[in-house]
C-alpha cells in the first residue's frame, strides 16, 4: 500500500511516516521548509494553499491512503481551507483520506464529548479546525475525521518541551490545574490512524488518551519520566487568566476504541512506563 503523509516533517507526522515505513508501505511524504532524513521515504515540498500543487503531489504519488497532520495554528488558509483542497483531491484520486482534527473544536461547556457532539470552538484555532471538518466532511463523506487531544512523546513534544523549560527556569507562565485534556502517546496516535486509514471505517473518531489530567498533573508525570524537580513547576488557574479557551474537555474515546486493536493508553499509564 502506498500512504502519504501531509506534515510529515512534524512531530505526529515523524512518526506517522517512521510507522508506516516500517510496516512495509511504500511512504511518501510532505514538508513546507525542508524535508527529514527518515530512510526509505519519498519526500516532496506542499504548501496546502496551493491548489495546483495539492494536484500535483496526489498525481506523482498515487496514493492508497492519505493522513493529513499538518498543524497550521489559526492560520485559516491552511488550517481550514487546506484540508478541504487535500479531500477533493483524494476523493478525485480515490485515496483513502484519515484528516486529524482536535479537541479545540469543543468549547469545554458540556466537558464530556463524544463522537456525537458537534462542534462548538471558542478561539481562532478551533474555528478554523472547526470549518476544515465540515468542508471535509462535505467534499469527501467517506472520509475519517479523527479528533485528539494533547499528543505527547519525547521533546519533539511542544508539551514536553514546555515542561522542560519551565522545570529550568527559562520559560516563563504556569501549569494549570483546571485546564483538563486527555493526553495520548505519539507512537498510539499514529498507530490508531494508520489502522483507521487501513480498514473501512468513515466520519468521525475519536483517538485520545483514557486518563483526564489536568495541565498541571502532566507536567508532573512528565518530570518525574524525564528525570525533572517537579516541584519547580508552578500551579495555576485558568480561569483567573486572560487566556481564550476551554477548560475541562475531555474526548470519550470508548466507542472508537471497541472497534481498534491499537489500545490508546492513558498519560499516567504510559508515563509511568517511561514512554
């Protein structure tokens, strides 16, 4: 089978295509600055507010399976409007499309969110992953949307790295408690899109963590895995600052999960692990 990976030069995207290489699948993938020196894949530049070049690089490479992770923050053209540039070309193709979505899409209101729930963003970013589900969704209906959470690993890991920093003193900010996610590891994220991406499965998935910990109590787990004085990590609320966003969401992945082999592990789990 041949599977591309759109982002593959980022931290889900590394391992993505790391994975599927070593499944045996010829691999391609895509990068915006400069390509990774991952063996035995195929890279090529994509900027995804290019139509023309979206065209071009699903011609070249003729994928089975597309998964898109690319992360373009609250940039719309290619947060929003670029996945739906990507879907119309994989549904021309007929490529298998798995386009990784966000618990940013979810205000935090309801705080449990299944499958079910429709989105309902409150900052930028969430909006813009918000609209790319729906023009998804609208162009290519047998695609799968797979929603997550924080997704952590090594220090390649924009949360690892932060709990790095603050741990040394040069960073500075807090580690809330009240802000509640459902972390998932890196190598099961991947793993569970690459299966999502390999059977017949369409809409909407969601692939977080089992555990929900606050901001806070995984800058612990995290210290204590890497070796860190935890207790240099400060504690604070949320709610008592001017940052937009949801508090408490947590993605009910139980559903997605009956139906896989991959086993989405919880942070305190698989930090205990020291993975």
């Amino acid at each position: 089978m041949t599977v591309l990976i759109v982002g593959g030069n980022g931290f889900l995207g590394s391992e993505l295509v790391r994975q599927a290489a070593a499944a045996g699948h010829a691999t391609a993938a895509t990068f915006a600055t400069r390509p990774s020196s991952i063996p035995e894949v195929t890279w090529r530049a994509l900027d995804l507010r290019d139509p023309e070049r979206v065209e071009a690089v699903m011609a070249e490479v003729g994928p089975r399976l597309v998964v898109n992770a690319t992360s373009g923050e609250a940039d719309w053209a290619v947060t929003a409007e670029g996945p739906v540039r990507l879907a119309m070309a994989a549904a021309k193709y007929g490529s298998r499309l798995v386009h990784v979505s966000s618990d940013a899409v979810f205000s935090g209101t309801r705080v449990h969110y299944d499958e079910s729930c429709l989105p309902d963003p409150v900052t930028p970013y969430g909006a813009a992953k918000a609209a790319a589900e729906t023009g998804v969704r609208l162009v290519y209906p047998d695609a799968v949307i797979a929603r997550t959470s924080l997704i952590i690993g090594d220090r390649r890991s924009v949360h690892v790295r932060a709990v790095h920093d603050l741990a040394a003193g040069t960073r500075n900010g807090v580690l809330f408690t009240d802000g509640i996610r459902c972390p998932v590891h890196v190598a099961d994220l991947a793993a569970a899109l690459l299966e999502l991406g390999s059977c017949d499965a369409t809409g909407v998935h969601h692939l977080a963590g089992a555990d929900a910990v606050s901001r806070h109590e995984l800058g612990i787990l995290i210290a204590k895995r890497d070796g860190l004085d935890a207790s240099r990590l400060p504690a604070g609320l949320r709610a008592e600052s001017a940052l937009p966003g949801a508090l408490d969401v947590r993605l009910d992945s139980r559903a997605t999960q009956r139906k896989m082999n991959t086993t989405l592990r919880g942070a305190r789990q698989f930090l205990a692990l020291g993975d």
